[in-house]
C-alpha cells in the first residue's frame, strides 16, 4: 500500500508547492521508488478546461482527456509518469459528483452535509490506485486558511487518522520573508502559518521555507523549536536559475531524507542522481543561443504557454543549445510589418488559442516565415492560421478563414477551410458533437493515433510512420481542401487512421516548416526532450550558424 505525502502551503500563494511536489517525486524514483502524484484544487470549476489562460495559467491535457492544471505539467516532465484523470480534482468536481448521488438516491434520503458526504468524497478520491505505487503524492492547491479548501484539509485530517500510523506525512511550503529595513528573515509567518494548520488538526512533518536568502542555523532551530519541527526537517529552498536544478537542490537541503525519514524508513536506499546532472549539464555547458519567437494572444502571462515554455527548453538540450524564447503580442501585427519584430529570430513559433483576437496576426507570422524560409512551429490554432495563410495567398481562396470566428461573431464572413468538428472516431466508437453544446469537456481531447506520410520530414523528424499525440481543439482543417492546398506546396503529411483528420501540414520546399492540430509540448520531458522541439531546435540552430 502506498504512502502518503500531502504537500500544502501557506502565507502566501505561488510559492512553488507543484515544484517543490514534482522534484521530491524525482529524488524518491531516484532511489528505486515509484511514486504518483496528484493535484487538489479548491476552486468551484468542475475543471480548468473552460477558464481563461489569464486566470489560472495554461490547461495541461492528459492522455486519457481530462483538462487540468499546469501543475500536473510539472509532474510528468520531472517524474516522466503519465498523468491520469484520477490524478486532478477540485471542489467543483467534488461537489458535483456528491449532487448527482443526491439526485439518484444514493444517500438514501441523508441530509447531504460537508461532512461526512463531501469529506467522505475526497478521501474516495484519495484512495484511488493506492495499491500501485510506494508513495503518493498529493498536493493541495491555495493556502491554508483558505476558507474554499477546509474541506480538503478536514478530509486529509480524517484520512491520515484513520491510516495505520506512520504511513502519511504532511509537507508544508511557507515563506520567510526578508525585511531590508531590519536586514532579518522574518520567522513569524511561518509560524502562524503552521499555527493555523495545527488549529483544523494538522501537523506538519516536513517544513520546506522559501527564501531569498540564506537561513541562518539559529532561525531554522526558532522555527523547528516554535513549530514542533525537528530541526532536519526544516529544508532551506532558495530561488534557483532553472526549475531544472530543484531535483539536485532539495537533495542537497535534504529533503529527501527528511521525508524518508519522517516515514522511519531507515537505512533508505542511496539515489542515483545521474539523470538530473545530466539535464544540469546540458544547460549549464550549452554552445550558443537561438532566439525563437512566440507568437500567441496570451503573452502577457506566460504561464498561458508553460508547457511551449519548457519543451523549447528540452529542445535546446537536445542539442547543447540555449534558446531565447520571446514573447510577441500577435495582434501588433494585425497593424504594424511582421518583418521589423520577425527578422532577426532564427525560427517562429505560433502556438493555440481560442477566439478570432490576435488570429490575422499570427497569419502574417505564417507569411513571414513562409517568405522568408524561417522554420516555423504552429501547434493547434496555430497550424490553422499555417493553413488559412496558404488558402488565401497560395490556393486562390481570398476569404480563407475558420467557422469558430464566425460563430463568435454571429455571421458568415468566411470560405471555412477549418471547420467546427461534428464527428470524430474515439477508440471503438464515434463521438458527436453540436456548436451549440456546453463548452466544458467537449473537445477531442487526449491522446489519439496519427499516420504520417513515408518520406515526409515529419517521418523523418519522428523516425516512423504512427504517432500518438495529445489533442485539445474542436476546430479542424477541411479535408475537402487537401488536393487545392498540396497543389500549391502545402503538404497534408499526417492524417488520423482514417483519412479523414489533418493532424500535420509541412510545405514542400522549406528548410522547416510544420503546422499539428495536437499538442506535442504536454509529452516533452528534460530527460527525454519531444523530437518535433528537438528538431525544430536543430533547425533554429542551422540558422543562427548561417546569420
């Protein structure tokens, strides 16, 4: 049966729980441990599919469709464990799966209550799959005293109790903050903090506090002494130049040990830390730079692009390369020349989205990298404005455009070489949807097969002819338009089993130019980069040689 780690925070948020979560999965698999991890959310949202990037970050995918939060990226780059429905859920979710047994009598005619129904709920949840691995992790989004997540936090405290002893531990991020004025670290808060988790019953094990600077040895024994800490167990975590090198940083504090040794587990076995100095490596010894720009309507966060983020950074370890990624607005473009912002990067990405703002612009990045023989990455959203670019200055259609901004704008303005997807093969059956259905869990979502053409440089790039990839749309290039569009140098070079489904677009003649309707960047990992963004790299790199 596995054991429990609960990985909570406090006096503030962002303070790096999901980090903190994914490098202590890494350092007990480098000890020979399998370890799952899964994320715990308080908002209202049955999932984040539906919120806006600005609100909570991207929407990572998982294999088998469920949309959830960009903290289950952190997960599976760090841990290279798949994640799974069963590995996200939040209050939303929580209370309506309780509504719907309401509805259907499962209660028997209770009155439904926070407890024992929706507590009972989550420790369900909790319980799923605890015979498969050593450790589980489980991390609690907000900050204690969060009034949306009692419930979460009562649940734990019941299911920890009612667990053989010594088999959960609780983990608790705080904050010590450094007042300039005083020249001090500043203790108290952490110690209110831990105070507030011991008034609903918890106490932590572990103590991981954030700090700008160095802990001096007589504050973390304040801190072990007023917490009810033992001293060992206070880990040090100071911001790093890379999330790349939290692994090998909480080993050196010792975190691992800690939690090994709040378990009794003892003597532990010693880890192998040669993957993740190796990932150091590559970045710290990297030869050269490339600079990439990405072209997208959500550059003001760039937590709306986390996954591009850090499998651009993969692809530069791939290839000993350090890569400048650059945010550019796409809707400057819809009124300025691309080429005065465009012309000095070695290769363009245009990522997803959703809406018709910023979209004309991400078409002339298209042109320009096109025209000017630039490599160029469109992913989702922006492998349809690849397409649309060529539609209209390639294949003689002029009004070349997507049902979805004509839906959001209410007339039909466009030819719809990329249409709304009514039909589609899930498995062994079909799934159908409307235009008008609910938007919420609605997209062909998760992992589906693609076929790539022999010979292509998709082919080549993924050294074979069947993939499988991750998808997050419901918006799909027209097939009908295949023959018009390859005439004209656009290549149709991966469909679904089918036939029917344009996965992949490449044009024909160009040193790198690939549009996917899927999205490779959810499956890339530091130890195992994704080849597209290896490739893509290598290309960028080809370039910058050449400038």
């Amino acid at each position: 049966m596995a054991r429990y780690i609960f990985i909570t925070g406090g006096v503030v948020s962002s303070l790096g729980k999901g980090l903190a979560s994914a490098a202590l999965g890494a350092l007990l698999q480098a000890r020979g441990y399998t370890v799952r991890l899964r994320k715990l959310d308080p908002y209202l949202n049955v999932d984040p599919g539906t919120m806006s990037p600005f609100e909570h970050g991207e929407v990572f995918v998982t294999d088998d469709g469920a949309e959830t939060d960009l903290d289950l990226g952190h997960y599976e780059r760090f841990t290279g464990v798949s994640a799974r429905q069963t590995d996200s859920i939040s209050s939303g979710r929580i209370y309506s799966n309780v509504l719907e047994k309401e509805r259907r009598g499962d209660y028997l005619g209770k009155t439904i209550q926070v407890i024992p129904h929706v507590t009972n709920e989550i420790k369900d949840f909790l319980r799923i799959g605890a015979d498969e691995v050593d450790f589980m992790l489980c991390e609690i989004g907000g900050t204690v005293g969060d009034i949306e997540g009692l419930p979460f936090f009562e649940a734990i405290r019941q299911f920890i109790h009612e667990r053989p002893r010594g088999q959960s531990i609780l983990m608790h991020l705080t904050l010590l903050p450094y007042l300039a004025a005083s020249g001090e670290l500043k203790t108290k808060p952490t110690q209110h903090s831990v105070k507030e988790l011991q008034s609903i019953g918890l106490a932590p094990d572990v103590l991981v506090c954030r700090s700008e600077h160095p802990i001096p040895e007589k504050e973390r024994e304040k801190i072990a002494l007023f917490c009810n800490v033992r001293k060992d167990h206070v880990i040090p975590a100071y911001d790093l130049k890379t999330i790349y090198e939290a692994p090998l940083a909480y080993h050196r504090a010792g975190l691992d040990q800690a939690v090994l040794d709040a378990f009794g587990i003892s003597p532990a076995p010693k880890p192998n830390l040669t993957r993740w100095e190796d990932v150091m490596d590559r970045m710290t010894n990297a030869e050269g730079t490339v600079r990439v720009a990405i072209v997208g309507k959500y550059t003001q966060l760039e937590d709306a692009y986390k996954s591009i983020a850090e499998a651009l950074t993969h692809g530069g370890m791939a290839n000993r390369t350090r890569v400048k990624a650059e945010w550019i607005d796409a809707e400057i473009f819809e009124n300025e020349d691309p080429a005065a912002y465009l012309q000095n990067f070695h290769a363009i990405l245009v990522p997803g989205g959703f809406g018709e703002r910023g979209t004309e612009g991400k078409i002339k990045a298209a042109q320009f990298a096109r025209e000017k023989k630039i490599p160029y990455l469109g992913i989702c959203l922006g492998m349809q404005m690849a397409v649309i670019e060529s539609a209209r200055n390639l294949a003689g259609l002029p009004n070349a455009g997507s049902e979805e901004f004509d839906h959001e704008f209410g007339e039909k303005r466009f030819t719809p070489v990329v249409y709304h997807l009514k039909e589609w093969v899930q498995g062994n059956h079909t799934v159908r949807r409307k235009s008008d259905d609910a938007k919420g869990g609605t997209m062909r979502l998760g992992a589906y097969t693609a076929s790539l053409k022999v010979g292509s440089r998709v082919a080549e790039v993924y050294g074979g002819t069947v993939i499988e990839e991750r998808h997050r749309h419901r918006y799909e290039v027209d097939i009908k338009y295949r023959d018009q569009l390859e005439a004209c140098g656009l290549i149709f070079s991966g469909l679904s089993p089918d036939g029917k489904l344009p996965e992949i677009v490449e044009v024909k003649d160009h040193p790198w130019f690939i549009g996917v309707q899927f999205h490779p960047e959810l499956k890339s990992k530091p130890f195992a980069p994704h080849p597209l963004f290896a490739d893509f790299v290598r290309a960028a790199k080809e370039v910058e040689r050449l400038v």
